[in-house]
C-alpha cells in the first residue's frame, strides 16, 4: 500500500479521506475486497470544491447518500459557474471585437500609447481564448448529436 500511495503523490494527487469502513466491496468468499469510493483529485479541484461549498454542505445518512448529495449540490454551483464564466459568449466576444475596432479607429487618427498598445493585445488574447471556446463548445454539441442521432458502430457503418 505504501507504494501506491507513491505513485498517487508521484501523480501531484491527492486521495480524499472518506469516512466509514476501510474497504466498501467484498466478495462472498472473504478474500476478495476492494473500496471502491476512493476519489483521487489534484490540488487545484481540491481547491474548486473547496470554493464552491464542499465542506460546508450538510448532508447527513448512510456515506453513499452523502456522496451522492454533495455532488448534486456541486453540479448546481458548477452549473452557476458555467453560466457566469461562458454563458454569454457571443455578447462577451462582440464587445471584445468593438473595443479592438475603437482602439484601431484612434491608432490610425492619432497613434496609441503604450498602454493601450497593452490593452489592445490583451482584448485579442480574450478574444481568441473565447473562440476557442466558442468552437469546443460547438464540437461537443455536434458529438452529443451524433450519439444520439448516429450510428450504433454497425457493421453498415465500418
């Protein structure tokens, strides 16, 4: 075991304490046991969780249950953040593409000064930055609609 727990720090990752017996699987025979509710996260989602009420939601009961409803808790918080952090794409990239047309108009009339010169590559950075989600967001969509929609990797299809 303690090579394992090597191998998990070696990965930059840490294995989340969880509360209850020390293995949650066991075969009928005895010799077979495994526990698996172990979680392996890395620093930086151990941080979001944190950040976005892990520990502070109380749920009480059997430690499934509790699983079950902090993640349920989280993907409501995820679901705010998803919404605030990409829910307006479109609106965020035409007000980029303005503020870089309004410092190009003042560039040709009366050149920049450094400071805007700064402005100006930072404004196209977040612009290509939300293309590019604009465009990850476009293929899921079209793999989500192929699965639903596709082939069900038929002897037709290869």
């Amino acid at each position: 075991m303690l090579g394992c727990q090597g191998f998990i720090e070696d990965l930059d990752m840490i294995d989340l304490l969880l509360l209850g017996h020390r293995f949650t699987w066991y075969n009928s025979n005895g010799r077979s046991m495994s526990r698996i509710d172990r979680v392996l996260v890395s620093p930086e989602w151990l941080e979001l969780w944190g950040a976005y009420g892990w520990r502070e939601q109380e749920v009480t009961g059997w430690m499934g249950f509790v699983l079950k409803g902090k993640l349920r808790g989280l993907k409501v918080r995820l679901k705010e953040w998803n919404k605030v952090e990409f829910g307006n794409v479109e609106g965020r990239m035409k007000k980029l593409v303005e503020d870089i047309q309004d410092l190009d108009v003042r560039g040709e009339i009366m050149g920049l000064a450094p400071h805007e010169v700064n402005l100006r590559k930072a404004l196209f950075e977040e612009f290509w930055k939300l293309q590019k989600f604009k465009e990850a967001s476009i293929v899921q969509r079209s793999r989500s609609k192929w699965l639903s929609q596709g082939d069900a990797n038929s002897k037709f299809f290869h």
